[in-house]
C-alpha cells in the first residue's frame, strides 16, 4: 500500500521567504509526528498530532515553526522568514495510534529545504 | 538521493560474515529501544525493537542485545548482504514521559562489500 508521502521533496528558497511543507499520511493512520534530521544526524521531533489535535510542539525551535492539521490527515509544516539555519531534511511519521502503548512510526523520504 | 552517511561512524564488512553495530542511549529512564535502518533518499526503516525487561530479541538475521546497566544496545546482523548497506540508528523512548518521542542515537554506516 501507499506510504507516507511528502511534497515538494526538493525545496529551496531565499532567506525570510515562508516555506510550506507538506505531509500525507498513512490511510487510517491517527498520529502524525514532524521531526528535523541534520545531515549525518538522527530525526529530531519536532511536534506531533493526535487527529487533527496537535498534542505536542515542544521540539519546534522558536515560533517561526507552526504546523497544522485541520482535518485530521494531511499535515502542513510552515516555516516563516526563513533562515539559513533552517536548512535541513524535514521528515512527517505516521502511526496508527499513540495511546497506551508505542505504535511503529513509519516515516516518509522527507523535503530536503535549502535556504539561500 | 541525499547522503546521510557523512562524518559518520563506519563499519565496513564483507558479504556473508555478520556485523555488529553498537548504540549507547542517553535516558535510563529510556524503557523502549528500536533500530532503524536508513538506505540513502529514504526515510529511517524500523528493523526490530526490544523492551527494556527484555535483554535479547532475535528476527530474521537480525538480533538486538541491550546491556541496561551500561545503557548499551547494539544490533548483530548474520550473513550481512549488499542490501544491508545502510546507516543504522538506534531510538529510545521514554514510555513514562511520552510514548511516542523517539529520541535518535548517533548512526552507524555500514558499507557490505561483495
């Protein structure tokens, strides 16, 4: 079946341009997870929702980061007045449920975002 | 596809003889552990997973061992093959704090020479 897929999968903008990323989960999948992974480094969460519920933003970096889920299935990550420090692969996880035990993250290829 | 496999530590192996990646996790607190594996222009993969009242768990050619009082995990792959060739990440969850937090470890490349 279909994976999570993400658009664009190459994206590069001018420094405090705004970004959109966008993720499409798993069919059925409740829990989406946004995480950020640097170059030669692990993902690093970034904030994640339960439905269209966002249950935790603790990981975005500063308040430039928002991310949406209105209807509970595709999620948007948008970054405003972008940086160079920004740059890096950006990847969306979906599971099929969060509570009472760990469900399996199963991750999409990521946008990789380049700030000039 | 983008490499993930820079300023990495490396394992280079030959086909056919079994490699073993190590992973050592930060939070002892830290009561679930998954390996990923992470091919180049893909997203990490899960492998296998291993619970922390748990100190071995076999798959197909894949088995983890986790030391947890030295908070040491690693992965033991038999008959390593071409397709093997990946970075490895180990992930850590903290069940007591969220469930669904994963928190990466350093990854491994592993190159599988034929």
């Amino acid at each position: 079946g279909a994976g999570v897929s993400q658009s664009p999968r190459y994206k590069v903008t001018k420094r405090g341009q705004d970004v959109a990323l966008r993720c499409d989960p798993i069919s059925g999948h409740v829990s989406l997870y946004w995480y950020r992974q640097a170059l030669g480094q692990g993902p690093e969460f970034l904030t994640y929702f339960n439905y269209e519920a966002q249950q935790d933003k603790s990981g975005l970096p500063n308040d430039r980061f928002s991310a949406e889920r209105p209807e509970g299935s595709i999620s948007t990550l948008t970054i405003q007045r972008t940086e160079q420090r920004d740059s890096a692969m950006y990847r969306c996880a979906s599971s099929l449920r969060t509570q009472g035990a760990y469900y399996e993250q199963y991750f999409g290829p990521g946008t990789r975002l380049t700030v000039t | 596809g983008e490499s993930v496999g820079l300023h990495l530590p490396t394992l280079s192996v030959q086909e056919g003889d079994n490699s073993i990646i190590n992973c050592a996790y930060s939070n002892s607190a830290s009561d679930y552990f998954i390996w990923y594996k992470q091919e180049s222009g893909k997203g990490p993969q899960f492998i296998i997973d291993i619970r922390s009242n748990m100190d071995k768990r076999q798959g197909q050619r894949v088995t983890v061992l986790l030391n947890k009082t030295v908070k040491h995990l690693s992965l033991q792959i038999a008959a390593t093959q071409p397709g093997d060739s990946a970075v490895y990440f180990c992930a850590e969850i903290d069940s007591g704090g969220s469930n669904y937090k994963l928190t990466f470890g350093k990854g491994t490349l592993l190159t599988v020479n034929p």
